[in-house]
C-alpha cells in the first residue's frame, strides 16, 4: 500500500513554499503527494510535485459580517464533502494543513472522517484558519518558538520545526558570511514583497541616495518593485549615481541573498527563516496592516537575538533609514555579528523535521 499524504494550502507563496519543500521531502522517504487547494488550483505554480492537485469549495469571509461568515461556512462544508469523497477514493494516510482559508476544507474533511492530521503554522502569530481547526487535529508543528495567539493547549504541545524551505535557500546554510571588505562593493538586497511593496519602493531609495557620496559610490543595489514603482526607482538610483538592477520579480533569489551583504524587506514569516538560514543581516520593515501583528512577531526571532534591526512603518522617515545604513554598512565588524546571530536561530533542515511530525503522526 502507497503512502499518500494531501498537503493543502492556498495560493500564496508563503503557504505554498513551505508545503513544496515537505513535498519534496516526503517523496524523497517513498511517499505520494496530493495537493489540495481552493477551486484556483489550476493556477497553482506547475513546479509543485504532486501527482494529484485537486480544488476544493471555500471562501474566505469578512469578520463581523453574519451574511458573508454563513456563505463562508456552506462553502467550507461543501469542499469538505468534496475532500471526503476523494479521501475514500485514494485512503490517505495522513492530511497536512498550511493555513489560510483554502486548506480549511481539507483538514474540515479529514476530522469529519477521524483521519490522522497535522497543522504547520508559519508565523510566529497563529492563523485564523489554523486557530479555528487547532484543537481538534492530531498534531501542530510550528516555525518559531512563540506560538501566539493559539489555544493554550495546542501552544504547549506544538512542535517547533521551523520553516520548510526552498532547496536553493537551504544549501546557502553551509555558506559562511563575508562582510564587506574597506572600500570594497557593498551589496544590498531590497525585497519588496506582494503586500505594501510601494514604501519600500519609493522610501528606500531615497534613503540611499541620502546617504555620503563615497559610500553610494561602493554600493551594488538589486531590488525587486512593483510594475508602477520601477521608474520613479530607477530615476533616483540613476541621479544619485548608484548602480542598481530594478526588477518586479528575481528569479535566482538565492543566489541574489547568498551574495548580498545586507538585506532590506517585509517580516513575512518565509523571509524571515530565510534570512536566517542564509546568515543574513537585515533591516525589517513589519506591515502595519498585518493581522495581529503577525509581521512584527516574526521580526522579534532576529532582532532579539541581534540579526536584525525593526523599522516600524510610523516611525520610517527617509532619514531614519539612511541614518541607519550608514551606521550598518560602516561597520563590516557588526554586520558579521549580526550575521551570526541570524544564523544561530536558523532550522535548516526544517522540511525534515516536519516530515518527521508527519510520519509520526501516520504511523509510517
């Protein structure tokens, strides 16, 4: 009999990144992958390594709203129904969740059939999906070591694995970090993300062009920016005389942060752990609109232990930031403490362990 695990989540990279890199190691130790998702599915990254991909009835809701919480809800209960009839069509050992609404029916079916489950959370915040399902799956691993939000019971017994991520990024854990040398190139690698990439857009580079003459002058800049910020970058760039690549979307990012010296992006959970398995120092600029916070929690992983610096978005005016890149990129000293530091609360092998909690929790 075939070992089949359905692995859900949604259609964002920070849910689907994660569930890739477990794909990718349950296949490896013999297993077979169904992907389940919302009825987007066929949109879904065709890199995923999943025999089957499957898209089930959800929606998401807004909370406050009874009309848009009861459409919400059928629509969950309707994909469960449909998890339910393909469950006793392929008898999966074992149903993993990665949050976000699309992978409520998934998990909804798999308690419904007493079938043996695992949550993994990303943020240091616990998801409302994941909240709502919790106490009553067989297992929740988790990426950090606070586990907020969640019910008490679940927060003790979870199981800090990390979070699972891209091969790339994970061979760059065995890379040592080489700081800038005097009056060498300095390279800064600006990570816009898919939510509020305009301040970072438009603030940053007016940070670096504030900064003195003789250091712009050493610095290499990659960026990514949204489509409608890319010229107004590359204007400033080009008038402060500062060689930079401006671009919507890098391809080889793990090549780009094994190289850069300094990194300048959101606090997702994703770049976070990738941060700091890369050994990366970094500046961290939390969403303000994130729900509770969720951003500003993942941030406190490095900053606590002095692998990052948190720029609130209230407090982030164009001189703050260039005050602090000059004091950073002036001191090649610090920006290898920070390194290390980021690099001491890494999991590399955050796929594997979360392959373990999964086994176990199947009785492979």
């Amino acid at each position: 009999m075939r070992n089949i695990a359905v692995l859900a989540a949604g259609g964002t990279g920070g849910h689907l990144f994660p569930a890739q890199a477990l794909a990718e190691a349950l296949i490896a130790r013999g297993w077979s992958i169904v992907l389940a998702s919302d009825e987007r599915v066929a949109g879904l990254s065709q890199d995923f390594p999943a025999e089957h991909r499957i898209g089930l009835s959800s929606a998401t809701y807004r909370r406050g709203n009874p009309l848009s919480m009861a459409t919400a809800g059928l629509a969950v209960l309707r994909g469960a129904a449909q998890a339910r009839a393909l469950y006793r069509e392929l008898g999966p050992r074992v149903v993993v969740g990665f949050g976000g609404y699309p992978s409520a029916p998934a998990l909804v079916g798999a308690i419904f059939d007493r079938r043996r489950t695992v949550i993994h959370e990303q943020n240091a915040v616990m998801g409302r999906a994941n909240r709502m399902l919790a106490a009553r799956v067989t297992r929740v691993a988790c990426a950090f070591p606070t586990l907020l939000k969640a019910p008490p019971q679940v927060a003790r017994a979870a199981t800090v694995v990390g979070n699972p991520v891209r091969p790339a990024i994970r061979a760059l854990a065995d890379l040592p970090y080489t700081p800038p040398v005097a009056d060498g190139p300095i390279r800064i690698l600006i990570t816009g993300g898919s939510q509020g990439a305009r301040l970072l857009s438009e603030l940053v580079p007016e940070a670096i062009a504030a900064l003195p003459d003789p250091l712009r002058q050493r610095l290499l800049i990659q960026q990514q920016t949204r489509p409608e910020s890319m010229e107004a970058a590359r204007r400033t760039y080009r008038n402060a005389v500062v060689d930079a690549e401006i671009a919507p979307f890098f391809r080889d990012m793990a090549g780009r942060l094994g190289a850069a010296h300094l990194v300048i992006g959101r606090s997702g959970a994703g770049s976070v752990c990738e941060f700091a398995v890369a050994g990366k120092p970094s500046i961290l600029v939390p969403l303000a609109i994130a729900l509770d916070d969720d951003q500003g929690q993942n941030a406190k992983l490095l900053s606590d232990v002095g692998g990052a610096e948190v720029a609130r978005e209230s407090q982030l005016t164009v001189a703050s930031l260039s005050g602090a890149l000059e004091k950073l990129l002036t001191n090649p000293d610090r920006l290898a403490r920070m390194a290390a530091a980021a690099r001491s609360v890494a999991i590399p092998d955050a796929a594997e362990r979360l392959a373990d909690v999964v086994e176990e929790t199947a009785g492979a």
